[in-house]
C-alpha cells in the first residue's frame, strides 16, 4: 500500500512541473509581447539613437529566451537535480554562439560583398 501511495506522489509531482493553460497562455503572451515590441521599434525607424535601438531589441531577445525557458520548459530554481543549471548553462553558450557566428558571417558578408565605389564609377552632373 506504501508503494502506491509513493507511487501517487511521484506522479503528482511529475505532473505539477508542467505547466497549466494558464501559465501557457502567459507565456504565450508574453513572447508575443516581447517579439512585437522590437518588431515595431524597428519597423517604426528605430530610436535616435541606434545603440539604444540595438539594446532594446537584445534585452527583448534575452527576455524572450527567459520567458520561453520558465513557461514552455519549465525550468525554476526548485529543480533538484544540476540539470538545469547545466541546460541554462547549454543554452546560454549555444545562444553567444550563434550570435557571435551570425554578426561575425554579417559583418564580413557586408565588408566584402559590398561594392566599393571608385572615383571612375562615379558619375558627376
């Protein structure tokens, strides 16, 4: 009878880690929130500033990859195994990575792709 009773609980807890419709649709909301504000700040012509732009559209990424690992994947801090610092950890390389790589590949596509103007290529009224 113990046995079924832990049993139960392990079930009970298994099942409480993931999340409610309610904590879905927070989620939900709150990566669609963080995904149109950029969208429209950008679209919009940015701010006067274009670092200003450029760390708005970064915190909502990083926000957007926080909100995605609390609500979708369940991570919080009362996981008691390493796993998921060790998958925090995992994402955040994998993330610095990729950025890294597609501004890298970016920046050398633009200065080597990019025609360069002569003086015999321009044309003067």
């Amino acid at each position: 009878m113990a046995h079924s009773h832990n049993h139960h609980d392990a079930h009970h807890d298994a099942h409480h880690d993931h999340g409610s419709f309610k904590s879905y649709m927070t989620g939900f909301v709150l990566a669609v929130i963080l995904t149109v504000i950029p969208f429209g700040i950008v679209m919009g012509g940015g701010f006067d500033s274009r670092a200003l732009t450029i760390a708005v559209v970064v915190l909502c990424a990083v926000a957007q990859v926080l909100v995605h690992m609390i609500y979708f994947l369940h991570m919080n801090s009362s996981a008691e195994e390493g796993w998921t610092l060790l998958s925090t950890l995992f994402t955040i390389v994998v993330v610095v990575i990729m950025l890294a790589g597609s501004l890298w590949v970016m920046f050398h596509l633009n200065t080597n792709m990019m025609p360069q103007m002569s003086h015999e290529l321009q044309v003067m009224p």
